[in-house]
C-alpha cells in the first residue's frame, strides 16, 4: 500500500526517485508524486494516474536536486486525483511529506488544527499528520526531529514517513510504525525506500528500519533513534538479491515472467533442503523447532488472500501426514475476534510481502499470549519474517505482478515440506510413503515445466470464454483451495465474477447460476475423489453449463465430458495442488490480456496490503 522513495547525495534525486517509483509501482498506483529540494526552493510535482503520467508531466519541469522524495499511491483517505497526491506540502510550504499508511485519530486531530485557524487541501490523513508536526514545530520551538517525535507518539495508527524541509538543505527525516521502510547505504549517500528493490542497482548495503525508530538520514550520516530519543546502532545487512530479479527479462508482463520462473523458483525453495536420494528434508527453522512443531496440539494458520488458500491446502496435508488439528483463520478476522490461544500453541504465518498489516497485527497479538510462531515468508528481512520466532523463507525472489503466482507454489512446497518433517519425527507417516512424497516434490519443477509447454493451448481457451460474465471454480479435497484460487485469480486480472466452491458443495445453491452460458471449471485429476468429481462434472453437463477441466495425462473419460480440458502430468494427489495451480494461473493471466486489462496493475488493487 504505496510505494514511497527518499534520496540525499551526490547524484541528481529525481531519476533515482523515479526509477524507485517505477519498481514500487506495485504498491499502489493511484497517484504518484515527488517533492525536490534545491537552494532553499521546494518543488513539488504530483499527478493522478501510474507514475508515466507522472513521467511525461515532468517534461520541461525544474528537477535539478540533490535530495527529494516520491511516493506511489494506493488511496485510502480521499478519491485518487492530484490534489490528493504526495508528497503534500505543510501550510508554511516549507515541509513537504510522503506517507505509507493510515492515521486512525487523524479526524479528532484535524478538529483540533482547524480550531487553531488551519485549512486542508487534500482529504488525507497525511496533510493532518504534517500540519500537526509544522504545528508543534513552530509553537512548542521543537526541532523537527523533536516536533516529529512529539506528533508520533500521539498518533494511532499505521506509518512510515519521509519529510524534507526548506531550510535543511540535505536531510531527510523517516519513521515507521507498520509500514515498511528501508535504507541504503552508499558513499556520500543514502537511499530510502518501502523495499529494497529502488536501492538495490546503487548498493547492497541496507538497513531495515523497525516500528517506533525514527531516522536522521544525510549524504554521510544515518542516525537511528528511538522515540524516546535514545540512539540506536543501525544494523547493517547485506541484501540477498540481483537486479535481474526485479525486471522484466524479456517478457510482456511480470506475471506471465513469474508464472514461467516457478520450475526455478520451486527448485530454489527446495534446494540444499530436499534430498530425495537419501531420503532426507533440513530446514533449520524446522529442524531447530521440530519438538516444539511436533508437539503441538493443536496449529492456527493465519493468512490473508492467496497466502490465505495456501493454508487451506496446509491444512488437510498437515491433518494427513501429522494428525495435528489445524486451523485456517483469515487474519483480519483473527485480530479482531477473541480467539483462545494457548502457551505454546503454533502459529504459522503464511505471507508473501511479509508486510500484511491484518497478518502482521494478528501475529503480534498471538506473540503476546504466548503463541509460538511460525513464518512462511517470501520477502526476506520483511517484518513478518522479523516478528516470527523462528521461519522458513519461500525463496521465489522479489513477487512484482500484483496477482501471487510463484509466491503460492513456493509456500505450498515450504508447507509440504514442513509437514514431512514435523510426521517423520512423529512417527505418524510409514517411511515408505515418506519417500514416495520426497521424490514426488522433488519431481515438480519438471512437471511444472511440462505444463508450461502447453500455454498456447490455455491461451486458446481464455480467448474462448473470455466475454463470459461469471465463472464458477470447483474441486475436491486438496484441489479445493485450488478452486478458490483459480476464482480469485480470474477476478483480479480480467474482473469477471468468480466463485470458487468444493464440487460437491455446488448443488448446495451455486447450481442455480449454471446455464449453457457459464463456463465451469473443474479441477478434475485422479485422486481420492476423482470418481465425485466426474459425478458433479455430469451434474453440471446435464445443465448445459461449458465445462473446462484440468485432468490427469491419460485420462479419457474427463475430457469426455468437457467443451475444453487440460492435461496435467500424474501426481500425488498431496503434491497435485502445487501442479493444478499453473493452468489456471495461465488462465486467468490470458483472459485478462484478452479483455486488454494491465495484468500487472489491475484496477483497486496493490500488492502488498499494508493497510487493515
Ligand atoms: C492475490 C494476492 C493477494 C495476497 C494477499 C496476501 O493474488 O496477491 O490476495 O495473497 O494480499 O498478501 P501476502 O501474501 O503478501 O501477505
């Protein structure tokens, strides 16, 4: 939930600020802005729409700067329009801010600003907070750093900040509470960003930034403070991570480049881990945890969206392999109910950004009561993957398209894998089956490439139905979640109406919507319930419905019954999902090129969520 971008330095500010921009885009991109500073003169430039807009509307424009900030926005407070746009500008027009996150108190704040004779522009909770802090500044005589401090601690909410001032010709002052923030280290310069991606082409070196620290940042100097004003040693990491990782290599969209890295990406996530030869799995946060993990009576998944249908499929495998009740709660529901949670209870953690805002606020609330948890994380160094006790990375590199596709198939490898180790050390898996599953997940990139072969042909049946206007997803035990996923897939990037729903549960009410116009699509390979699932494709046949199935490489009776089918190659119906997945990641990624929709950015949407 918006992209923000600070530099100070040597080099000119504005390209820095703006290729950031662009890599940050996937957070938002409602709006987009920069403020720059030079000579005492603070320009401020912003626009409604992606950051080209913001591009072209620059042409001819003042950008000769050392020091400046940017920001990408995902709107909350207020309609996306230029007015609305960061940075703003204090109402002195000498401080100007950017701001990711939201100011829960800001209403009765602004009551009181406006009773001092202040008036706003913008319909932000960010002009509330940077007028409060201009406030405090120019009447209590606080420094900035001072006057910021004073504003933070009185505000409820989420933030991370980045304010420059007229008069300080090169510093730039950051905080965060929620919202992610970190910081380069060049020579004789600094870079600030919501992720590492607008920093990684200048320097390796970074600083992640926690809740509560507030940053002083110059070209050469970084300082790291508390709210209490106490300094703190920033704690400099070397980040894990190339420039080709976060471009488009050659492909139209980062989607369709992510759908095709996934039979490298589930080969990292399972290298120096999986050995099929001998039989064995090391994870470290397992393997260091394994009595804690193994004991557990019982385990709470908590997730949001794709992540979310990802602990669905934990679910029934970890209930199979280990007999450990598990349950599946979506973390905005989680933090705000009153759940029971027990000393040791195990909590795993299942997110892609690391930066979720409803995943991260439950976790902390279960850390309170005493939870051990778990993260299953694919941004490294992320806040989730901070707060967790102990984790195991998903290791698909940066995730840019805003619809999660390698992210799921590397939490499904990392859960599956989990749940092998954690019924190992039970004892409540046969060696026999033990090694069957090993060498089956060891087999998946390939399958996966296999897959991928038949794009043209998914391409060809997201031509045809395209100009449907509902979609209905159905599948069985563990290719259930599969259905809920394909449905969400589909209705982030082409924005037909979907609904996933298990295939039995369809003549619950679902079949009603079934006519010669709606396309079905079954996940129909051979498994447990492969036979049930034939039974409902008849059901749906003998209503006219268009039926699309994803079957097993052999089989002829399911495609029988279909107006289209794919076949996948045969699998452990536990392994399947990670498998059944592709075509209709493919399915949707080709409806939504089909109906000419930005894949990458569609509408509403961002990609990491940091906002409740
Ligand atoms: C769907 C999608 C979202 C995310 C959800 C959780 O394609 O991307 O539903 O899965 O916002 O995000 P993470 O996994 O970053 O916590």
């Amino acid at each position: 939930m918006c992209g923000i971008v600070g530099y100070t330095g040597h080099r000119q500010a504005y390209p820095v600020i703006l290729k950031g921009l662009k890599r940050l885009e996937y957070r938002g991109y409602d709006s987009s802005g920069v403020a720059l500073l030079k000579d005492g003169v603070l320009n401020i430039y912003k626009k409604k729409g992606k950051v080209a807009e913001l591009e072209e509307s620059m042409i001819g424009k003042n950008i000769d700067a050392h020091i400046g900030i940017g920001h990408t926005r995902w709107a909350t407070h207020g309609e996306p329009s230029d007015r609305n746009a960061h940075p703003h500008s204090s109402a002195s027009g000498k401080l100007a801010m950017i701001h990711n996150g939201i100011i829960e108190n800001y209403a009765q704040i602004k009551q009181e600003l406006i009773n001092k004779g202040y008036s706003f522009s913008s319909d932000t909770d960010t002009e509330v907070l940077l007028n409060f802090i201009e406030d405090i500044h120019k009447n209590n005589g606080s420094t900035l750093e001072e006057a910021v401090r004073i504003a933070l601690k009185r505000v409820i909410g989420a933030y991370c900040i980045l304010l420059i001032e007229q008069d300080n010709p090169d510093t730039i002052i950051a905080a965060r509470k929620g919202s992610p923030l970190v910081i380069g280290i060049g020579k004789g310069e600094h870079f600030l960003a919501s992720d590492a991606s607008p920093i990684i082409e200048y320097t390796k070196e970074v600083v992640y930034v926690n809740d509560y620290e507030l940053a002083i940042v110059k070209p050469d100097e970084l300082i790291l403070k508390n709210l209490g004003n106490e300094k703190i040693t920033p704690y400099i990491t070397k980040l894990d991570m190339e420039l080709a990782a976060i471009e488009k290599g050659g492909y139209d969209h980062f989607m369709i480049k992510e759908i095709f890295e996934q039979p490298s990406t589930i080969h990292d996530c399972l290298r120096g881990r999986l050995d099929a030869k001998e039989g064995q799995i090391r994870m470290s946060g397992i393997d260091h945890n394994i009595e804690q993990l193994a004991n557990a009576s019982r385990i709470m998944i908590v997730a949001c969206g794709t992540s979310w249908h990802a602990g669905l499929v934990a679910e029934y495998i970890i209930e199979e392999l280990c007999r450990i009740p598990v349950e599946v709660e979506y973390a905005s529901e989680f933090r705000y109910r009153n759940p029971i949670i027990h000393k040791g209870d195990v909590i795993i953690a299942i997110s892609q950004s690391g930066e979720t805002a409803d995943t991260l606020v439950a976790l902390e609330k279960a850390k309170e009561n005493g939870a051990f948890i778990f993260g299953v994380v694919n941004a490294v160094g992320s806040s989730i993957a901070r707060i967790s006790h102990a984790g195991a990375y998903t290791h698909a590199g940066p995730e840019i398209g805003v619809a999660s596709t390698k992210a799921f198939t590397g939490q499904l490898a990392v859960l599956m894998m989990m749940a092998l180790n954690i019924a190992k050390h039970k004892g409540t898996i046969t060696m026999d089956r033990y090694q069957t599953l090993v060498s089956e997940l060891e087999a998946v990139p390939e399958k996966v490439s296999e897959i991928l072969k038949g794009t043209e042909q998914i391409k060809a049946i997201a031509e045809k139905y395209k100009d449907a206007s509902d979609f209905l997803f159905l599948g069985r035990g563990y290719n259930f979640p599969v259905a809920l996923e394909g449905a969400l897939k589909l209705k982030e990037i082409s924005y037909i109406h979907a609904e996933g729903y298990p295939a039995a549960e369809m003549k619950h009410g679902p079949i009603a919507l079934v006519d010669e116009t709606l396309p079905v699509v079954f996940i129909a390979t051979k498994d447990l319930y492969h036979e049930k699932v034939v039974s409902n494709m008849q059901e749906i046949k003998a209503r006219k419905g268009k039926i699309i199935s994803i079957v097993t490489q052999g089989d002829t009776h399911s495609p029988s019954l279909s107006n289209d089918y794919f076949a996948i190659p045969l699998a452990d119906e536990l392994i399947a999902p990670i498998l059944t997945v592709i075509p209709l990641q493919l399915l949707s990624y080709y409806v939504g090129i089909a109906k000419g929709i930005d894949v990458d950015k569609p509408r509403n949407l961002a990609k990491s969520v940091t906002v409740e």
